[in-house]
C-alpha cells in the first residue's frame, strides 16, 4: 500500500525525537490495524491513536492501486483544531 505524507505532517514528523518518530512511522506502516476511528463529520477521514500522538489519515485510490494519505500528526489537543 503507497503511503503519501502532507508537508504539514512531515514537518511535525521531522520536529519529534528520534523514539516517538520510530513509534509514529511503526503505527503508519501497520496500517490498517491499530486504534482507528473514523472521523465525525468529515467524510473518509480517520485517525490513528499512538498514546497522546493522532495522525489524521484519508485513503485514496491511486494508479498503483490503494494507497493512504497522511494529513496531519499533532497531540491530542491540537490535531483536531481546523479540521
């Protein structure tokens, strides 16, 4: 499955210390399991829990096949602001 990152999540990836970027990009790439919830009024949007982290995550339909865009990664008080 084709993992696409926003620049918004890269730059929130690249700011966090080295254990949490490890527990971060393992949560991504076990996707579709882990604690994923669909999104409230935002059509085919989920989130992804890892402890106080959220990613934000769409799934997409690509050339290749099916792939997962990810949106945004912030703690818990901030990501769901300006959704």
């Amino acid at each position: 499955m084709d993992i696409q990152y926003s620049k918004r999540a890269i730059k929130a990836i690249n700011g966090m210390d080295k254990p949490t970027k490890q527990r971060i990009r393992k949560a991504i790439e076990g996707l579709p399991k882990g604690d994923i919830k669909t999104l409230q009024g935002a059509e085919n949007s989920y989130r992804l829990r890892v402890g106080d982290w959220r990613i934000l995550f769409s799934y997409l339909e690509t050339e290749a096949g099916k792939g997962i865009l990810i949106e945004k990664v912030a703690p818990r008080g901030e990501v769901y602001k300006g959704v």
